[in-house]
C-alpha cells in the first residue's frame, strides 16, 4: 500500500479550489499541464511510501493522537516548483495550528519506525503536475480571492494506481481532539 496523511478538502470546497485553479491557470493564456482531478485535491501532511499492512495501526494510532483544534487554512497564492513541475495554491503564513500538527505526527510516526523527516514543511494543494507556466507569469502569485478552508478532518489515504491513472482511497478520518 503507498499511504500518505493529508488534510482532505469536503465536495464543496473541492469545487471551489478547482474552479479556482482553472481560472489562474488558464490554457488560452499558455499555462500546460494536467490539473489533478478534482477528486484527488489535497495537502498532504506525510508522505509514507510503500506501507506493509501491519503498520497501518501503529500509523492510525500516530494520526488520532495528534491533539488539535479546528483552525482556517488560508490559500491565498498560486506557486509553482521547477523541479516536480508542480503549481500550487499555498499560504502566506502558515497557521501555527498546522505546524504542530506536523510536528507530532512527525513524532507519532517514529514509534512506527518511519525515518525522521529532514524536509521543512511546505503546506501546498497540488493543482497541477507536469505543469510549465506562461513566462509572461512572475510567481507566486498572490489570489485575488483568499481560499478559506475550515479545517475540521484529518486522513490517511491510499493511493492507487489503475490503467485510469491515480486514485485516492480515504482508509479514515479523524476530527479535532476533544476539548
Ligand atoms: P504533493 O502532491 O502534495 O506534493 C500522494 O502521492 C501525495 O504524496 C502526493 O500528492 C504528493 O504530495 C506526496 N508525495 C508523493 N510522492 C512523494 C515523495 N516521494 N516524497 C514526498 N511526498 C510525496
């Protein structure tokens, strides 16, 4: 299994992000790319790679001790990374909420014997792979109209590959701890 935690967007906001990147990146002004399916739209939080199945609980119990309140994510740029060949929507400021819920899954998931991860964290929902933007465009861009995502669920997801291209399955989700 190829696992990852992410933060899952609701149907509603997923329209919303999608209708949004369409707009900011749109093929008449000489964006390319593929934009990832409206489905797929996330922002992972760890990426686990190939998983055996007897770690999923260690992992699970990883993701539901995390302690968090529910707290505003704001999209409020379109980026793009040169080396993935990824656009992005990302955030100015990092919510701190957001940062400690990293940092202890982070934490949860060296008891299931992940390597520590060195990589900063760069909260970002990939929009688009394969992706070369106009050269007229001078990036990160900041949105026009602030994305707000109320953030209230946690997921692990499985990510699947068909002859129809990558899936994600949601294995299960977790709201803010207790008061
Ligand atoms: P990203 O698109 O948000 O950058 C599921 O495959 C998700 O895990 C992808 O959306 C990607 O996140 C992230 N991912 C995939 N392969 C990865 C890798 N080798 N290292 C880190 N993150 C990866």
């Amino acid at each position: 299994m190829r696992l990852f935690v992410a933060l899952w967007p609701d149907a509603e906001l997923r329209e919303v992000v999608y209708d949004s990147s369409r707009k900011m990146m749109p093929k008449k002004d000489g964006w390319q790319g593929r934009l990832v399916d409206k489905q797929n739209l996330h922002v992972t939080l760890a990426f686990l790679g190939t998983v055996s199945f007897d770690r999923v609980d260690c992992i699970r119990a990883a993701v539901e001790n995390i302690r968090w309140q529910p707290f505003t994510l704001q999209l409020d740029q379109l980026g793009y990374w040169h080396r993935p060949r990824v656009a992005w929507f990302g955030v100015t400021q990092t919510p701190e909420q957001l940062t400690d819920m990293v940092r202890q899954l982070r934490q949860g998931l060296l008891h299931c014997d992940f390597e520590p991860e060195q990589r900063a964290f760069h909260p970002h929902l990939t929009l688009a792979r394969k992706c070369r933007p106009p050269r007229s465009v001078d990036l990160p861009v900041v949105l026009a109209e602030v994305l707000n995502w109320d953030v209230r669920n946690l997921a692990l997801v499985s990510s699947v590959t068909d002859p129809a291209g990558v899936r994600y399955e949601v294995m299960d989700q977790w709201g803010p701890s207790d008061a």
